[in-house]
C-alpha cells in the first residue's frame, strides 16, 4: 500500500498571524484522523509560526516551498536545507513551475536542490509538469522524462526512494482547469515506467506520484481515486481551512502494482 500524501503548498500567502488564524479553523474543519499524510508548505516567514501551532506530536508535517542548494554562505536572500530542517521540516517542494518560469530555475538547479535536500535529510516533493503548447506538440511524455532525467541523475535506489513525484501540468495550475483523470493517469504511468526502468523496481513502486493542478473539493475523490495517483499538491483550495479539509478526507491508500 502507498499511503497518500497530500501537500498544502501555500505559495506566497498568509503572514504568520494568518497561520495560526487558519490552523485554529482546520482543526475545527477536521477530525485529526486521516487515511493520508499532510503535509502544509507555508512561506518560510511563516515556518515558526505554524510549527507551533501544530504542536510537536501533529500528524500534519510541515515542509518549504523551495530550497537553495549550499547549506550556507554569500547568498543574500536565500535559504538552505539545514535551516530549514533547523525549523522543523521533514518536506521541501522542489522545482515548482513557477519557480522554473518566473524565477528562471533550471534543471541543473532542480538537481542540485535535490541532492541539497536529500543531503540533509529533507524529502524532495519533485514537480515537473508540460506546458499547453508542448502538451498540443506531443511533447508531453518528452518534457516530463527530460525533467525527471535530470532532476534524479545518478541517484541511488535509497535515495530516491524518499523522492516524491509531483505531475503538475502547468496549464492546470491555479486556472480552474485541472487534468483529467485519463490525462493524469497517462502522464502518471509514465513516470512509473520511468521509474522502475532506472531504479530498482522495490525503490520506485514504494515512490509516491502526486498529481497538482487546480485540484479542489469538487474533484478531489475523482483524481485521487484515480489509479497510479497517489495524492495531491494543492495550491489555491488548501487556503480554505475547509476546503483543505475536504480534499484530505478525500484520500485513501492504494495498493502497489
Ligand atoms: P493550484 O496550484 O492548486 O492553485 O492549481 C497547485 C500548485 O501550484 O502546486
């Protein structure tokens, strides 16, 4: 069985007093028993904050939206892996497409912020993900295996063992219009032959694939029901206490094939 993950990544929202006022209400939104794992990603200014409010037995764990790659130095603005496990995260998301479109984020910095995390003992959340225009050329299966090639290179079974995959078409992310399961389930087998192609089948059937792109309450079952999906990255409904809420009660495992 892989347990589903389901990530809130909060982007570039809620100060911290606003975490706190938002982990008050979900705890209200929700029981506190899930079938999956939870993970919520604020901004880093809002790490503290909302790493208190938890509590240090929360079942919900608490991961950074970015990374950088060296652990410290001349790099103004810029936050290493040891800080942030210093401030309690087990999960970094790496390789967003709004990083790699507005911020000119490479693959060869995407693999080096993998390697960076897994280095200090972070779990990557990889996301890679095709545009429209290279979704109508065809180009899907093409961009996502280069993505994958060179954010995972060389690494060893254990390692990416602890690797979670994000399928996040860009053309989905914050639009309304998510992938259909039949998209998702396409592009999602195909990461899983990627996979078990370059690793050893027991590390990558153990790897979770997550599919992210305006997923909400509405569709929710229906993709995480899906098979080879299994979880979500959620951006603009895991700002709603109760939407988040939904989506979560929504997961439930699924065995390995
Ligand atoms: P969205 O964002 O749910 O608002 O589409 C998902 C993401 O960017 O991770």
């Amino acid at each position: 069985m892989r347990k589903p993950l389901i990530v809130g990544n909060w982007k570039m929202n809620k100060t911290s007093s606003e975490a706190r006022v938002f982990l008050r209400e979900f705890a209200q939104s929700h029981n506190g028993s899930s079938q999956a794992e939870v993970v919520i990603a604020p901004p880093f200014t809002a790490l503290e904050s909302v790493r208190t409010a938890l509590g240090s037995s929360s079942w919900i764990a608490l991961g950074a939206q970015d990374l950088h790659w060296e652990k410290q130095g001349a790099f103004t603005g810029e936050i290493s892996g040891p800080m942030l496990r210093d401030l309690g995260c087990s999960y970094v998301i790496i390789g967003h497409s709004e990083r790699r479109t507005l911020f000119g984020e490479r693959d060869a910095d995407v693999q080096k912020k993998v390697r960076a995390a897994l280095a200090c003992g972070l779990f990557p959340i990889l996301c890679v993900g095709e545009s429209l225009t290279e979704r109508e050329a065809g180009q899907t299966e093409v961009v996502i295996t280069n993505q994958l090639s060179a954010a995972l290179d060389r690494l060893t079974d254990n390692d990416l063992g602890t690797v979670t995959i994000a399928y996040e078409p860009v053309w989905a992310i914050g639009t309304g219009r998510a992938a259909t399961t039949d998209q998702a389930v396409e592009v999602h087998h195909s990461i899983r032959t990627f996979l078990s192609k370059g690793w050893n089948t027991g590390a990558a059937s153990a790897m979770r694939v997550l599919y992210g792109g305006s997923v909400s309450p509405q569709n929710a079952a229906l993709l995480l029901n899906a098979s080879g999906i299994d979880g979500a990255l959620v951006g603009g409904a895991c700002l709603n206490p109760d939407s988040f809420a939904t989506i979560i009660s929504a997961a439930k495992p699924k065995s390995v094939h």
